[in-house]
C-alpha cells in the first residue's frame, strides 16, 4: 500500500501539488434544472446513484427531496431544481425474461429501452456478470433470434449484447439533447498481488505516476473498447 502521509500533506487530505477542484453541489444543481439523469447497470451504477444523490442533498440540506423505490427502478427527485436522478437495475443493459423454460438473457433485445427514453442523460453499465457461472449466474439460457442455448463464449454474448445496445442509442437518441456516457471496467481489487511488482526494486505505490498500474486491461474491457470506439 502507498504511504498516505507521503503523498498528501494538506490537514483536509487533498493531494500536494495537484488543484483538483472539490464538488459544488450546487454548481451543479443550478447547471441541471428540470433535468433528468438515469444511470442503467448494476451495483457500481447504484454506487454513483447513491454517492451523487448524498452530494447533491448535503450542498443544500434545507432543500427538500423525495426518494422512489419501485420495482428495478430508484429515483431521486429535488422540486426545488426540477432535478431527477434515476437508476434503473439492469446489469446486462439487454432482457433477461423469465420464461417456461427458466431465465432467457435475450441478447438481441432491449424491451425496457422505453424507460430509458426522455432522459437528458444517460450513463451505462455492464460487464460485471458476464462471466459468472454457477449459483452466481443470474440466468439459465441465451437467445439470439429464435435460436436458445443452454451457454456460450461469454464475451461474444457480451459483444452481442453491447451491439444491440448501441444500435438502440443511434436509432433513439438525440445527440443534441441527450449525452450518453458509458463507465468503465472499474479495476479488479480482490488480489493485492496484482497491483505488486515481483520485481522488490520496482515501484510498489503510486506516487508520480499517471499510468495504469496494472499490467493488462480486463479482456471485458477489451470488448467493450472495441463495441465502443
């Protein structure tokens, strides 16, 4: 682990010689009248809703808001500004649909695309489940078309499934009106091991540098840069 004492020396914790502006709540709620701001994935797309939604209320604590939980969908509502921020559940972006048969991931279709529509924002998750199998893998089959599979290469799903995707932003969205921004595969942080350098001389904390520490990018991020750009 780096020594934070060696990297920052400000009593408030902010790093030396860097200007990093703190977040102005209110900058931005005044920048975001009448909008509305959905987030669309999983636990990292909630972690955002939660975490901008607890900024916004503590830069003005008097100002009244409201909280929606219904269904896979969570909303935040400050009257005062006419601001929503919304996430909607859905870690694959395309349907999964309980059928006969069990849970069908269908990769060719984004049936709750409809709630996404009217948004002024739009930010997107998705890779985490992808490769889960076992009691962790939240679905029982594929679909593609008319065609069902009990499984199959998980990252040419995911390609599949991000080009559904994209090609339901290009035929729904209006740039000019609404910004889409996708996140990134957040870096893997359960094996220390791989933030360390074998090497005992080498580098082992972050200080002065501005590169990617580790050594490979997640081969999902790998798709998601090629369905991307």
């Amino acid at each position: 682990m780096a020594d934070l004492t060696k990297i920052t020396s400000n009593t408030d914790g902010s790093p030396t010689g860097c200007g990093i502006p703190r977040f102005n709540g209110v900058d931005f709620l005044e920048r975001c009248r009448g909008k509305k701001i959905m987030l669309v994935g999983d636990s990292l797309s909630k972690n955002m809703w939660v975490s901008l939604t607890c900024l916004l209320h503590a830069s003005v604590p008097n100002s009244s808001y409201t909280i929606d939980c219904t269904g896979l969908l969570s909303t935040f509502t400050m009257p005062e500004y006419g601001l929503s921020v919304l996430w909607l559940k859905n870690g694959f972006l395309v349907d999964v649909i309980y059928e006969k048969i069990g849970k069908v991931l269908k990769l060719d279709s984004i049936g709750t695309g409809s709630q996404w529509l009217g948004m002024d924002m739009l930010i997107f998750n998705t890779y985490h489940w992808w490769l889960h199998s076992g009691r962790s893998q939240t679905w029982d089959y594929f679909q593609v078309g008319d065609k069902i599979v009990k499984d199959m290469d998980r990252l040419e799903a995911l390609k599949i499934a991000l080009t559904t995707w994209a090609t339901w932003i290009d035929h729904n969205t209006d740039p000019s009106k609404t910004k889409v921004y996708f996140q990134g595969v957040a870096a893997a942080h359960l094996d220390p091991k791989e933030w360390k350098d074998p090497d005992p001389s080498a580098r082992t904390t972050c200080i002065g540098t501005n590169q990617n520490q580790l050594k490979d990018r997640s081969i999902q991020d790998q798709v998601i840069q090629e369905k991307l750009l």
